[in-house]
C-alpha cells in the first residue's frame, strides 16, 4: 500500500492510498467523499443562499424524481412511496465539496431540521483562510451566526471554528487553521522520519548539507 501526500491552494493536506488490500479491512476500491446530499423547504431560496452569500457554484438540475403507483421511491430512496423529489441542485463550493440539494414533497416529511444533538443530526463544514472577515461578512448579510468563534485544543490545536445557521435552520460550519492541526502536523512529522533515506550512487543522502557549507543545499 503507498500513501502520497498533496496540498491544495489553501494548504490543506490530503493523502491518497493506493495499491491498499481492502480485504477484511473495508470498502473495496473507496477513495474519498463524492458528495453530500442534503433536503432543504424552498430550493430557491437554498439556492440565492449557497450563490450569493457562500459564493457556491450552481452546477445543474436534475428531477422531479416520483413513483406515482410503486414502490421506487421507498425501495431507492428510503422515503415514504408517495415522495415527490420535486426538485435537484447541484451546487460546487471551492474544489470541494459538491452539495446535492434536494426540494422534496411528502405525506410524511417533518419540516424541522434535526439538530446536532438529534439522531441524523448532522453539520456542513467550509473552510475559510480568514475566520474573523467570514464572520463579518456573514454577519453584514444578517445571517445568524452562534456565539464568537471558538479556539480548538487538543488534536485540532491550531484550528477555530464557528457554527452559523442557514435560512432553513441547517446547521454549517466555517473552520479556519492556516498554519495546520496539530494532529495532522505531528502525523506528517511521522511519515517522515518513516520514510527512508534518499541516497545517491555515494551513498550521501542527496539533501544533506555539502561538506563545508553548511546550510546550503547541494547543486542540482
């Protein structure tokens, strides 16, 4: 199995497994998150949201998905037979992530979003270089930010974060850690002093110091 390691234009750090067994060990052939689906009241109003305050890019539509007769949208979907998805938008904010947003009508639908604390409670987290100008900005185009932004410990040290609510009452997140996450830091610092040493025909480790000038690097 190799690892390799990438930093996108924000300087986060992600890693790739290839060649891995997945044999007892988990999903054959997964390599990352697709998207994240989620069900709002009004997909206009969803959409003036994700485009002109997060500044998402609206990709495009799909639907109206609905069995008037069978049983497809329960047997598919896991939604009551009679579930109309009126509506779906596409929407990619940044490179990452794709958020699938659904307009659903149906017999048995509960208008209240879950909370956190709630079974299927669930958040929507964006990464933001600056924290205290995303805070402003949202609080500028009075959308409902929860508290002051909160300084992370621990193996998130490095990291703040706030919560803010969409015009539905979803809960989403901004996080901001420009310099790193302690844990993700310490793992990189791991893989390193795993990873063996480069060495050239001479047996030198090709980035080491040349003898009698030390600290620079060696022409190349």
């Amino acid at each position: 199995m190799s690892r390799t390691a990438s930093t996108d234009h924000n300087g986060l750090r992600s890693i790739s497994v290839a060649g891995a067994d997945h044999a007892g060990t988990g999903l054959p052939g997964l390599t990352g998150l697709d998207h994240i689906g989620i069900t709002v009241p009004d997909i206009e109003e969803a959409t003036r949201f994700l485009v002109d305050i997060l500044g998402c890019e609206y990709l495009y539509s799909l639907g109206p998905f609905q069995d008037a007769d069978g049983t497809w949208m329960a047997d598919h979907l896991n939604v009551h037979p009679r579930a109309v998805a009126r509506s779906i938008r596409v929407f990619r904010c940044g490179g990452n992530p794709i958020l699938e947003v659904f307009e659903y009508s149906s017999p048995d639908q509960q208008a209240r979003p879950p909370r956190n604390s709630d079974i299927g409670g669930h958040h929507v987290a964006f990464y933001v270089t600056d924290l205290d100008a995303a805070v402003a900005f949202l609080r500028e185009h009075h959308v409902e930010v929860l508290a002051s932004p909160t300084t992370s410990t621990g193996p998130h040290t490095g990291q703040r974060w706030v919560y803010f609510l969409t015009p539905w009452g979803a809960q989403f997140e901004l996080v901001s850690y420009p310099d790193g996450r302690k844990w993700y830091l310490e793992e990189a610092l791991r893989e390193q002093s795993t990873s063996p040493t480069r060495t050239t025909a001479s047996g030198q480790d090709p980035d080491a110091p040349v003898a009698g000038n030390a600290g620079q690097s060696q022409p190349r």
